[in-house]
C-alpha cells in the first residue's frame, strides 16, 4: 500500500493529527455527561497502552528496554502530564482559539530544538511553510489577541514546549529503539502518576449517561490510534516533520467542532484553512 517509508509517514501524521482533533472533540462532548479534564488525562494513556502489549506480542518483541532509555521514555510521560495540564489551564482561562493557537507554536519549537541541538538542518522549505501555515491557523481558529490572561499566555508557552520538548527526545529514542516500547514506557508511567493524582486530589468523575460513556470511550479509542501513530511516525520521518504536519489537528477541529458541536464558521476561517492545506501539501510533497 505504501511504496516507501516517507509515504507511510506522512499518512501516519495526518491521520494521527485527523485522530487527536476527533479526541479532544468527542472529549468535549462528554463533558456534558460529567466527564472532567482531569479524567480524559487519567484514563487516555490506557487503552494504547493495552493496544501496545497485544501488539508486541503478536510480533514476539519482549516489552523491556535497556535501563537508559527505559528511564528516558518513563520521564517523557512526566512531560506529557505537564504539557497536557498546562494546555488545560491556558484553555480555562483563555479564549479556546488564543490557547490552541499557542499551543501550536510547539511544530515551530520542535524544528528550532532540532536545528540547535545539530540533529536537522532547519531549511527554507519548512522555515517558510511553517510560518505560512502558522498564519493561516491563526486566520481558521479566528483569534484575536485582546485583554488576555498572563498566566494563561505563560500556560500555553508551557504546553507548546512540553510537547516540543518530547518530541525531540523521542526522534532519538523512537529512531534507536522499537517505537512501540518506548511508547508503552510512555503510557504506563503517565497512567500511574495520573491515577494517583486524581487519588489525591479526589477529582476523578466518569460519566452519567450511556451516551456519556459512548462519547468517552470513542475519545479513548480514537486518541490511542493517534498517540501510536504519532510516536511511530517520528520513528519514520522525525519529529520535524511530524510536528509540522500535525497542524493539520485544529484544521480538523475547527470542522468537528461545527459538525458535532454547532460552531459555525466564518468566511476568513475558510480562508485560513486553505492556507493551512496549501502549505501542507507544498512541504509534504518536498524530499529534504
């Protein structure tokens, strides 16, 4: 079906970005059942985590990782727990578009760590791209930068380079060890730590109603295929492209968000969408 690994790695980025955007939408929607953030976090790293045993097993690959890089993956789901709660705080105390909008300088970071650190060249192709399809998400998410919260703008900045940050390690980790280790070292470090903080604080709440669940479990399912294929795909492409293409997460979000939530759409959205698209495609369609 896929003639070479770029090709393979591409399709894994858009469809784990297309998988997140359908997540967080189906997230919001059980919240009306009762469902609370603190909850989606708790419980979102299990069923790839699950998915990650059976799958290792089926091919007869051990589950362990050597002690260095065992700890390095456990420490990058400490990160997760950090980025994720920060983006939740930007998201209370910020216009949803502003947060995700800062949220998503993480791709512009992720090249820039890269470049610094001498593990990719940071080229006109993607610098440019980058930055045209930053404008546009800003144009489709409709922002507007008026009377906002200083610790909400320093919430996002966190939640930007959090995922930056594991990104970067994991385009050495997921390149020098199997994708699907590290990655579970990932899911079982985040699920301990979460369920013990929603121990402590007591703030764990599922939902109410048999459409609640429906809602919760499709988010689960569809955030394990996205959070599996975005750690394979740094493992194909690197984290550099696979930051970049996950842009196309709030273009997705934007649609769900006016199909199964109501939002409508403005004209300039529509706009911003097709700069987003366009840019996509001119990098996805360029070898570096």
């Amino acid at each position: 079906m896929f003639s070479n690994k770029r090709t393979l790695g591409l399709f894994l980025a858009l469809t784990s970005a297309v998988g997140f955007a359908f997540s967080n939408t189906f997230a919001s929607l059980s919240y009306q059942s009762g469902v609370n953030p603190l909850t989606i976090t708790a419980t979102r790293f299990i069923l790839p985590g699950i998915a990650l045993v059976i799958l290792l097993r089926m091919s007869g690959t051990g589950f362990i990782l050597p002690k260095r890089p065992g700890l390095v993956a456990a420490s990058l789901g400490f990160i997760s727990i950090i980025y994720t709660m920060a983006l939740l705080s930007a998201i209370e105390v910020l216009p949803l578009a502003i947060a995700v909008l800062i949220f998503y300088l993480f791709p512009i970071f992720t090249a820039l760590m890269l470049a610094l650190l001498g593990w990719r060249k940071l080229t006109p192709t993607m610098a440019v791209s980058g930055g045209i399809a930053f404008l546009g998400l800003g144009i489709a998410l409709g922002a507007e930068f008026e009377n906002l919260d200083g610790w909400g703008l320093i919430y996002g900045l966190i939640s930007a380079i959090g995922l930056a940050t594991v990104s970067v390690i994991s385009n050495r980790l997921m390149t020098g060890y199997d994708p699907r280790q590290a990655t579970l070292y990932m899911c079982v470090s985040t699920t301990l730590i979460m369920v013990v903080i929603s121990l402590i604080t007591g703030g764990y709440s599922l939902p109410v109603s048999s459409l609640g669940w429906t809602h919760f479990l499709i988010s689960l399912s569809f955030y394990a295929y996205a959070m599996i294929g975005y750690y394979f795909c740094i493992s194909l492409i690197g984290a550099g492209d696979t930051t970049f293409f996950s842009n196309l997460e709030p273009i997705v979000a934007v649609g769900t968000g006016f199909v199964f939530l109501g939002q409508a759409l403005a004209p300039l959205q529509y706009i911003g969408i097709t700069i987003v698209v366009c840019a996509l495609i001119y990098a996805g369609r360029k070898k570096e």
